[in-house]
C-alpha cells in the first residue's frame, strides 16, 4: 500500500512512511494475520519531529530485505523530486528521519538555505562543530557560530566576527590570543 501511496500522492504518503533501519519498524495496527493497515505516524515535514504521532497502537514490524530497498528507491526519488522543487524541508526530513542520512539531510538543508536547521543536523546526528558554526555564520547567527568557533579554539575567527558585530575590544582579545600562541 505504501508504495503505491508514494507513486500516487508522495507528500500524502510521508505521512505514513516507515524509517528504514534494521531493527524492524513502528507501523500500524494488525487486522488480521497477514494484513497490516496504514496508520499516519507523521504528523509534518519536520526535522525537529521526535516521535511517531500514534505510536501507542503501532506494532513493530520486521521488513524483508526486497521491501526495504524498494522503500529505500523510492524514498530516494521522492527526495530528488522534492529537490528539483526546492522543497528543502520535505527532502532533508526523508533523509534524515526515513533514510537516517544525516550528511544528505544536513547538506540538503544547507543547499536549501536553512542553515539553522542544518546546523542542527551537523551537531545532533553528525558532531561536526565546523560545519555547525558555517552554517550559522551563513544564516547571520553570529552570536551561535562565536560560541562554537570559541569550543574549537579557532580564535581569528572569534575575532573576524566580533569585528563583523563591530565589537573590537572583545575581537582584539581573540587576536591577542593568536599571536600569543
């Protein structure tokens, strides 16, 4: 059922649309032994999302090998379609929560130029700081991009956006500290 879902209506089907991983998966409820009805488990497009909507009558569910590689294609497409769209948010939420790729959701939200949203993704699921704080460099989040550039003790840097911020005194310390090192 899913998958025809996802040729007819691909934005309707997400809703209902199982995480591939290989522990099995949440999905609806049984109506008889071999049949399994579509319950909506997502409630929206976003990242941010963190549980099922109606996981309390959601079984798990084993999927055989030729059914997640069928899902796993489609996914894909549907992903590359909502690209070409540029429907960021829908791409980089089948990567992340679907296909559980953090470097294509992360780098789709970037292209995208959701950069808070990308950030996100580097440090929750990727602990990349750098590319966290680029992000929000990019997406003029400053005061966020400092405080990670401090962690990595890239000190220039803290001082290139104090100057940007038009705070010299405080860009100066971080100069200071580059020269002593």
């Amino acid at each position: 059922q899913l998958l025809e879902l996802l040729d007819k209506a691909p934005l309707k089907a997400l809703q209902y649309a199982i995480p591939i991983d290989n522990k099995g998966v949440l999905r609806g409820e049984t109506v008889s032994s071999d049949h399994w009805s579509l319950r909506k488990i997502w409630d929206n497009f976003s990242i941010n999302q963190s549980s099922f909507s109606n996981s309390s009558s959601s079984k798990k569910v084993g999927l055989q090998e030729e059914g997640i590689a069928a899902l796993e294609q489609r996914y894909k497409k549907t992903a590359e379609d909502l690209v070409n769209k540029q429907e960021f948010q829908k791409a980089a939420f089948i990567y992340l929560k679907l296909l559980k790729n953090y470097t294509l959701a992360a780098q789709t939200l970037e292209n995208g130029y959701l950069y808070q949203d990308a950030a996100s993704v580097y440090l929750k699921h990727l602990q990349n700081k750098s590319k966290a704080a680029e992000c929000y460099e990019k997406g003029n989040m400053t005061l966020e991009a400092i405080t990670i550039y401090k962690d990595l003790s890239m000190n220039e840097k803290v001082g290139d956006l104090y100057i940007k911020l038009n705070q010299k005194d405080e860009a100066f310390v971080y100069y200071q500290k580059v020269i002593d090192g």
